[in-house]
C-alpha cells in the first residue's frame, strides 16, 4: 500500500481533473489504507486507442503508482453493440473477429502508460457472454427507460426523433453490470 498520506494522494489525483465526484468519497476510501481497485472499460471498436484513452490511461498510472490496482475491462461484448454515447444515429455493427482483431492490439497500446506487470485485464464476454436472457430481463428491470433517456446523446435523438435500437438502450446497462 502507498505510503503517501491519504490527503496527499488526493491533492496528486486532483491534479490535470476537473471534478472528482464524491471527493469526501475518495477520501474516505483511501483513508482506509487499503488498495483501491481502479477500473477502466474500453471497447475495441477500432484497432487504436485514441487521445481520450490516453488521458485516463494516464490516470489510472496514477493510481498504479500510489500502489493502488488497475483493471482493465476491455469490451469485447459490449464492443459488438457500440457504444451510442455522442452518437447521432447508430454505429454500425462490428464482426466479434473485429472486435478481437481490435482488442490485440490494445496491450502493446495500454503497457505504453501502464505498468503491464500491476494491471489486470479482463474481458466483459466472461460474464455479459454467459448472461440468460433472464438474467437481462432482470437486470433492465432494475431501471426505467426515462432513465436511460437522460443521458444527453439518446434525449437529442430522442426529442429529433431519430432511431434509438433497443440494444442501444441495453448497453448503458451492460456498462453498469461491468
């Protein structure tokens, strides 16, 4: 565990962030003195990550070096439905070979800011892949779709009356059960 006080790896997450949601959250979490276990989720919907990976990458190193743990949670099945945020109409579906191909050539990508050695990675398929369509059922259950239809990208689709795809509407979930 980090030997930096938990006041001082605070103010050190603060830095190059523009809000920490519950900072008294966080506080209190790594008051505690026990490792935190970070996690990032990235779908493999194209073959390289982008510079908006790149800046949480460079964050979740800052946890790494306060001697708190990475995972990683790369998509794959959430990557076969696409994620809609900021979309204005649906992406097009990718071939589960794709979204393999794509995630290959995410570790030679992520093990340039992360310590290869101190992150975990795992794949969502483990267990979005083994859910019964119950188990869905269940899960949706567990939230409305006005819900849903607060996140800005599917209530301009919405209020334009342009197509939201019923996956669409489950990937927020998929992201939630991550």
């Amino acid at each position: 565990m980090s030997t930096v006080s938990p006041g001082a790896q605070l103010e050190a997450l603060r830095r190059g962030t523009v809000e920490i949601i519950s900072e008294e959250e966080l506080l209190a979490k790594l008051a505690r003195g026990r490792p935190l276990r970070i996690k990032l989720g990235l779908d493999p919907t194209a073959p390289d990550l982008h510079i908006g990976n790149a800046i949480v990458l460079q964050k979740l190193r800052q946890f790494q070096d306060l001697g708190h743990e990475a995972v990683l949670v790369i998509g794959d099945f959430t990557g076969l439905i696409g994620d809609p945020s900021g979309k204005a109409e649906t992406r097009p579906a990718l071939s589960p070979e794709e979204v393999e191909r794509n995630a290959r050539t995410y570790r030679d990508q992520y093990s340039l800011i992360l310590d290869p050695a101190r992150t975990r990675v795992v794949f969502n398929s483990e267990w979005l892949g083994k859910m019964k369509f119950y188990d869905v059922i269940k899960l949706a259950s567990r939230t409305t779709v006005h819900r849903i239809l607060e996140r800005d990208d599917f209530a301009r689709r919405y209020a334009d009356r342009l197509p939201i795809h019923l996956h669409e509407l489950l990937y927020p979930l998929c992201q939630a059960y991550d």
